[in-house]
C-alpha cells in the first residue's frame, strides 16, 4: 500500500532545543492515527511541518509523494485544524466555513449545516466573541466537513465539554467509515480517543518511541498485583515499565504479551493480573524515556 505520508530523519531545532529528533514515520491511507505524548513532546511540530505551516531543520518530507511546502496540490488535499487557529478580527463562523467551502473540493454543505446545529454555532456572531467551546466547534467542524484526504486534528476539541466532544467522536467515526480518509489525532484525552484510533504513534522528548496498531499496542504489557517478594521473583529478567508499593503489596507493569500458561501460573502463585489501558501504556512509556529506573513507593 503506497503511503500518503513519508518522513525521513526529520529534525527541527529551534536555538538550544530540539523538538524533533531524527524522526521517521510512514502513515497509509484509509486510517484514523492517535499522535500522542505530553505537551512539548514534538507533536505540534510535527504537523506543522507536514502541512508546510513550519520547516524542517533537516529531513525530508513527502506527502502525496511530493513535498508540500508551496504545493497547491498537495496542501488543497489536507486539512489541519489546531486550537490556535487564527481568523481576521471580524469573521464570524459563517465568513469561516464559506471560505472553507471554496477552498476544499470534497466539502459537504449538508454535514457542515448537520454539525452547525448539533454544535449550536451562533454563525452571525463574530468569533472573537465566541466561547473557547463554540471556537473549538468551528474547527472541528471544518475538520469533520471538508472531508480533505489527510485531515490533522490537533486538540482543537478541548474547549469542548463532555457531551459535546462525545459528539465530535461519533460524528468522526460515522463519517470515517462512510468517506474513508487519513486522520491524525492529536490527544491528551488517549482514554477517550482509544477506541477511536487505528494505530498509535507515541512521540516524546522529539522522538518516536512507539508506532504500531493499537490492537498491537493492547497486548504490549501487562500489570501483576500480589506479595511484594513474589512479584519480584516473577518480574526478574523481565522489561518492568513501573512498580510501585504499597506495604508488603506491589504492583509492576511489564512488557511482553503473556501466554495461557503463563496466566495459569500467575493465577496458581497468589498473583492478580489487571490490564494496562492505551493512556496507563503510554504514560509508563514516557515515564521510562525520562527515568528506566522510576518507582513509587507508598
């Protein structure tokens, strides 16, 4: 399957920091992708690049098979939605989805209108006197409506509340598996985007750390709860994420899927498994980027 998005050792420094690190990626089509990590972990830069809103350092990038920077081609095809997105001093949302109708071929005026009201855009009020709620519907119905064949999200839907980005997950899916298009997810909120996301990248400190389906990344590790010095002698010689204590009690998360056997020991040795959430994992993960040896003692 031929890629829609090519990155080779890409890296981008700003004075004394780099914010991405010999970064390599290759996204399909057809695929809905979780971008995750902290903040200041490079994710931001990486789309701004990719939609030739910012250069690289070095590095090459291709989308479509062609760099984007000054590529009508290409960037007509792609959508990026950010929370900082800027509009003139006297738009309103009415001036921001005409605009957004003329420029992406695939807009669907009946979606936007259908997503207009499930959000309850004011379109005659201007949108510098909008709610940060009501502004990060704006985006994420540009996002949703222009229906681009990449479409870049980055956290544009935390002004919303709950029921509101709830919305903005459904309508996302339903309309993914009825016009199929490459989507890239930006989250601090990976508990509620993981049943959403095909693969996930993990990236932190400017480096990708993780980059595989998210069935793949479920089985990645395990947590085992029980007497302390028992889970010690099991976790020996094994990939530990994280400990902690509690007491006479601990609790480990290690790396690597466990067999039916494996389980049956486990259980006949007085241990308890629980399983790792996406956001457990990939928190354990940056934990680890930043110290290998980090434990919590209680």
């Amino acid at each position: 399957m031929t890629a829609v998005i090519e990155v080779q050792n890409l890296s981008k420094r700003y004075k004394d920091k780099k914010a991405l690190d010999d970064v390599s990626l290759s996204l399909e089509p057809g695929a809905i992708y979780g971008l995750l990590g902290r903040n200041g972990a490079g994710k931001t830069t990486l789309m701004s690049i990719l939609t030739a809103q910012n250069f690289e350092t070095s590095g090459t990038v291709r989308v479509f098979g062609e760099s984007p920077y000054e590529n009508a081609r290409v960037l007509s095809r792609i959508c990026f939605v950010r929370e900082s997105q800027k509009y003139p001093d006297d738009a309103t949302p009415r001036h921001a989805f005409a605009a957004a109708r003329l420029f992406f071929p695939h807009w669907d005026q009946v979606f936007a209108d259908r997503l207009i009201a499930e959000f309850q855009v004011p379109l005659k009020q201007r949108i510098k006197k909008l709610s940060r709620g009501q502004l990060s519907a704006v985006g994420v119905i540009i996002g949703l409506a222009s229906r681009a064949e990449i479409t870049f999200f980055d956290e544009p839907y935390l002004g919303l509340d709950a029921v509101a980005r709830q919305i903005f997950y459904d309508r996302l899916l339903e309309d993914y598996v009825e016009h199929p298009r490459t989507v890239i997810l930006s989250s601090h909120l990976i508990d509620e985007v993981s049943n959403l996301i095909e693969k996930v990248i993990v990236i932190d400190n400017g480096r990708i750390i993780l980059d595989e389906d998210t069935d793949a990344v479920r089985d990645r590790a395990v947590t085992v709860v029980g007497d302390a010095a028992t889970v010690d002698d099991w976790a020996a010689g094994r990939e530990v994420l994280h400990r902690e204590t509690l007491g006479r009690v601990a609790s480990v998360t290690v790396l690597g899927s466990l067999s039916a056997a494996e389980r049956t020991e486990l259980t006949a040795s007085g241990l308890d498994l629980a399983p790792v959430s996406l956001q457990q994992l990939v928190v354990r993960l940056t934990q680890r980027a930043d110290n290998p040896l980090k434990e919590e003692v209680h």
